[in-house]
C-alpha cells in the first residue's frame, strides 16, 4: 500500500543527524575523500591561529586505531559561559553548524584571514566522529568536553591549573557508520602538512605516526619561493616571487575587502607544476587565481614577445599551454571575504581577487622582463619552442589518427568489404572484383583465413583524367584507399585529404583485380590499375598488383566412365585441349561471368594459390609507364586514335567474349 504523501509526510534533520545522515552536503563525499576533509576541518581552525601569532607549532598525531589528534599552541578555543548568546560556547562551537569567531573578519575581528571561514567544520567533524575530546588550556583553566556520536556526555569538566601556556587538542575517532572509509594513508598528512607548511611561512607543523613509528616536521621559512626552489632541479631560470595587497569589492553593491597575494614561479625544461592557495586551502579547481594567471602570463608574453621580435611571420598568438609546459608556479592569496565553491574550499570566485591578481602579475612580469631580461629571454624561447613542438605533434597526432582511423573496424566502415580472419600481412589477400553479384560467388569460394574481397560498382573514375579533388569525394576509390591502408602519393597541397604513403602500412600481402574476360570486365580492369598507378605506383613498383586471369572457355568431355570439365584461358589452349581429349563427347561454352560461376569453379580457376593463374603487373621504366598510361587512358587522344587504327585489329576478337 502507498505511503500517504501531506502535511505529516515533511520532516527536518536535527542535531548530529544534520551531518550524520548526509555527510556530502559538509564534506564533499562520504567515502574517504570526506573523512580526509573531516581532518583538514579541524586542523584549519589550529592554522588560523597559528597564523594569526598565536602559536607557531601544530602537531597531528596519527594512532594505531586510526584516530587522529591535532595539537596547536594557539590562544584556545573559548569554550566557557557567552553571555551574549547566553550559552556556553561549547556548544555554540561543537553543537551548532554556523557558529564562530571567524564571520566578522572584513571588520578586523579576531582573525584578519581565516581559512576556518564558515563555522561548520568543528562542529561537524565532531557529529561525523565514533568519539570526540576536546582539551582547552586558557585563563588558568583547563577545560574539558566528551562527545559520542554527536552527543556530549558529562558537559564541561572545568579544572584550575597553574600554567600560563595556552592551546587546543583535538583527539577523536571519525565514524564508519558516516564514513565508508575512515582509514586515512599516512601519505595523505604528510602531503596536507607539507602544503600548509608551504603557504604559512614560519609554521611548523610536526606529524606523529604511531602506525608506522616515525616523526617528521615541515617547515619553510621562505614559503612558496622555497617550495618552487626545491622543486626547480636544472631550472631554466631562477625562481622569482613577487607580492601585492590591494583593497576592493566584487560588485558597486557590496562592501569592500582587503586580499593580499604571493606568487612565486619559475621556468624548468623538466617538470610543470601549478597551485593555487587561498587562505591555505589549496584550490584544486582553480577559480579566481587560476583565471587570473592564465591570462596575465598570456598578455604579458604575447606583448614581450612581440617587442622581441620573436614571432615568426604570420605565426599565431600563444597560449597559455605554450606557457604552462615549462612552468612550475605557486600563488598563495588570502582575502577577508571569500566565494568559496562550497565547504570543502577547493575553489574561489571572487571577482575583485581575479581582476587584482590579473593585474598584480602582468605589472610584476613586465618589470621581471626588464630586470631578469636573460631569464626572461630564455623563458620567452621555450614558450615558442613548446608552441612549434606542439603544432608539429598535433599535425603527427592527426596524422597517425587518420592512419589508424581506416584500420580501425574496416568491415564496419566501408560498404560490402568482406575481411579475412588472419592478421599476417605476408598471407593476407585482397581480391577487388566487379560488382556484387561477383562478391557473391567470391565470398563463398575464397578460403576465409587469408581472402578478402571488396567489390567495385561499376566503371571507376578515371584517375588520369579527373583532378584530386573529384578523386577524393568518389567513394569508390577513397573506399578502396582505406582497405588498402597504406595511404596515397599525392602533391603536397593536396596533403590533407588523405594519409600519406606509407608501404610499410598496406595491409595486404596481394592486391588481386579479379574482373570478368569480357570487355567491360577489361576497362574496369584499365581503370583500377590507372587509380593504383596515379596514386599508389610504388605497390606497382613493389609487385603487389595482380590480375586474376578468368577462363575464356568451359570445356565439358563426357565419356562411357567419366565426365570432366575443363578451363582454357586463350583460344589456342582450347584448341590444345579440345584435341588432346580423344574418344568422347565434347561440349564447348564461352565462360560466364564470375557472378555466374559455381563457387567450386572460382575457387579452382580464380583463388585457389595452387591452381589459379595470377597475372604480375610488372612496372616498365618510369617513361614507358608513364607514355602507356596516357595512351590508353590519359589525354593523347591523337595517340589513342592513331593506335587503334594500327593495332585495333588484334583486339577484335575480345568483342566476341561474354
């Protein structure tokens, strides 16, 4: 029975299931992705005090049972009675999502920059936790809190204690039942620390793991420059940073704000890397500092190298992947209002941060153009050089995409082609043959493990007469190309239209024209050869071209024991034939056309390696080639009609066949 659906059938998520039941909506994911997030949540907050002065040691400690604990030296958290709210903070801190001491930051409150910016992150790390302890030493008091799944147990323990130092820890154990993984890699702290390390110069931050039995701290003093020095190994200039701070507003209807940047980079044949930070949250999808880099980097360049001289004539503007090849850059921004994406802060789209940074950058290179004027030389070249190399591999790319495209499922792609099952270029056969009636009989004659057959409709373009262009919107022939495979010889102009040649990509050990004796089947014959001469001669030069000859007569002798038919090729054979059969009946037939023949006829007579009768088309000299195809096909109609008048008359028994 259907659930009823009305005013009863709407609910709301209180308390710890807020997170508990939809883990995502605060952290991203609920697999491992989001128990990480859950970890980075707490360690911001310690960050934003660091940073702040308060503090410049944090420690996170990784335990055998994969619960985590963070540690900072900062002022710590007020945790007692808030007479303003009228609650304990506690509560305000780790019960409630949207609340803190970070939302009047663009007021100079408490934290000029913060990172811990929403006021979720405590509070939901702590719902998302199997356990949660928190430990605050502040006022001469240490003060104490418990939760289990989202619940505190005991309220707050209070204690006096005779110490001015201050701080926060943070131990708790993130829940399977949120979480579908909580095991997080110890690889993953010491990247996240080492970043933060990174971008809060004069920060240390220790990490403990117990699983493994080690220590390491991370500390750079130098921030972002440090981290693109390490990283600029045979660098191809030498790293450069450079700051601003500037204050103004995403649009005329809103407040204004204060950013500051640092952006340190260098240029190195050998690796490329890229980050964007803000407010030490590393933004693994860019926005605001990524948009703004891209296009200071571009303009810039584009107008350096311009003044340089340096393109070439009618060579097109770069772009930032001509760029980016060859740079590592690090830019770490912080602002006290910021358009996080969402939650999990991996990307910013303030408009007043991208407008300022783009600016930022373009005025710090054109004068890094003047003082590092060999650095940025060398880095100008590069930029040109990824350009020109990438151009050149994106026309072999296309190339190489274009070959393989028509090896790619051939039998799918051209119309009627019938494939053979061996992949061995030195057996595999393909016969062209005259029309699909002849595909027929083909098919079921050829052996399948080495014979393959495409037919051919009719009488081709002549290949000597029409221009490339024609000859690349026939299907026909741009059909027989791509079963070929080894592309064409064509005139450099013409050098898009299809691969080029190449011998060693034919796909075929044979190329057998089989047409029918009479004389259509002749012409279409004239005509095939034409097309491989005007664009493949080489396979002609190589003996790849074979006729396939076609009996001219069937010769039937019937005696008292025996019936046997025979095939002759020429009129002289028949008559060898015909007297060499003594006593008996003797039936003599024109030969059918190959449409019409028996598959055990074809096979014997046509595809049959052992007793069929191949026809090697022997190239001439490169001049008698040549004259011969223009004679017969090309544009010396003088020649043709002055041949036939002379030579007709051996031809005229032809007319007689089929």
């Amino acid at each position: 029975m259907a659930q009823v659906y009305d005013n009863t059938s709407i609910s709301q998520l209180k308390g710890a299931d807020r997170v508990r039941l939809r883990p995502s909506v605060i952290f991203g994911s609920d697999d491992l992705r989001g128990a990480q997030q859950s970890f980075f949540e707490i360690l911001s907050n310690s960050i934003d005090e660091a940073r702040e002065g308060h503090g410049h040691v944090i420690t996170v400690t990784r335990f055998k049972d994969d619960s985590i604990e963070v540690i900072d030296r900062g002022r710590g958290i007020p945790l007692d009675f808030n007479p303003n709210e009228n609650r304990y903070n506690w509560e305000l801190v780790y019960c409630e999502l949207y609340a803190g001491g970070k939302y009047k930051t663009n007021l100079g409150e408490n934290y000029e920059y913060s990172l811990g910016l929403n006021g979720l992150g405590a509070c939901a790390t702590q719902y998302a936790s199997k356990w949660f302890d928190v430990a605050v030493t502040r006022d001469g008091f240490k003060y104490e809190l418990h939760f289990e799944k989202g619940v505190n147990i005991g309220g707050l323990k209070k204690t006096p204690i005779d110490s001015k130092k201050t701080g926060t820890i943070q131990h708790w154990m993130p829940d399977d039942e949120v979480f579908t993984d909580i095991v997080i890699p110890g690889e993953y702290f010491r990247t996240t620390l080492k970043q933060q390390a990174v971008v809060n110069k004069g920060v240390t931050f220790e990490f403990i793991d117990e699983k493994d039995g080690t220590k390491e701290e991370f500390c750079y003093p130098e921030g972002i420059l440090g981290m693109v020095r390490e990283m600029n190994v045979d660098g191809l200039t030498q790293p450069f940073l450079f700051s601003g701070e500037g204050v103004g507003r995403d649009r005329n209807d809103r407040e204004d704000y204060t950013t500051k940047c640092d952006v340190a980079f260098a240029f190195n044949n050998h690796q490329a890397e890229i980050y964007y930070y803000h407010n030490s949250s590393w933004l693994e999808y860019g926005g605001s500092p990524d948009r703004a880099v891209r296009s200071a980097f571009v303009s810039a360049f584009d107008s350096f190298l311009k003044e340089e001289g340096k393109y070439r004539a009618n060579e097109a503007k770069i772009t930032f992947g001509d760029i980016e090849e060859s740079l590592l850059l690090m830019s770490s921004s912080f602002s006290t209002v910021t358009s996080y994406e969402n939650q999990t802060k991996r990307s910013i789209n303030n408009r007043f941060i991208q407008r300022f940074m783009t600016d930022m950058i373009r005025e710090h290179l054109t004068v890094w153009f003047i003082e590092r004027r060999e650095d940025a030389l060398r880095a100008a070249d590069q930029v040109l050089l990824n350009r020109r190399s990438r151009e050149k591999a994106e026309k072999t790319r296309l190339t190489v995409k274009r070959d393989l495209m028509q090896e790619i499922d051939m039998s799918n792609r051209v119309r009627l082609f019938v494939d053979c099952r061996s992949q061995d270029i030195n057996e595999r056969e393909l016969y062209i043959v005259e029309g699909n009636s002849a595909l027929g009989s083909v098919k079921m004659a050829r052996n399948a493990d080495f014979q393959a057959v495409i037919p051919v409709r009719g009488k081709i373009l002549n290949c000597l007469k029409a221009d490339y262009n024609a000859i690349f919107k026939n299907d026909i022939i741009m059909d027989l190309i791509k079963i070929l495979g080894c592309g064409v010889e064509l005139p450099k102009k013409f050098s898009k239209a299809a691969a080029p040649f190449d011998i060693n990509r034919l796909r075929w050990n044979k190329v057998v024209i089989c047409t029918d004796g009479d004389v259509d089947g002749f012409q279409i014959r004239t005509l095939i050869l034409a097309m491989f001469y005007k664009l493949t001669p080489e396979l002609i030069r190589q003996g790849k071209i074979f006729i396939a000859e076609s009996p001219l007569y069937e010769i039937g002798h019937r005696t008292k024991r025996l019936e046997r038919t025979y095939f002759a090729y020429s009129d002289q054979e028949k008559n060898e034939i015909i007297a060499s059969l003594g006593e008996g009946n003797v039936h003599v037939q024109r030969s059918k056309g190959l449409g019409e023949n028996e598959p055990e006829m074809m096979w014997n007579t046509t595809m049959n390696p052992e007793t069929r009768r191949l026809i090697a088309v022997m190239p001439e000299s490169e001049e008698v080639m040549s004259g011969t195809f223009n004679l017969l096909l090309g544009d010396d109609v003088p020649g043709r009609r002055a041949y036939i008048e002379e030579s007709g008359h051996l031809y005229m028994d032809m007319l007689d066949v089929g």
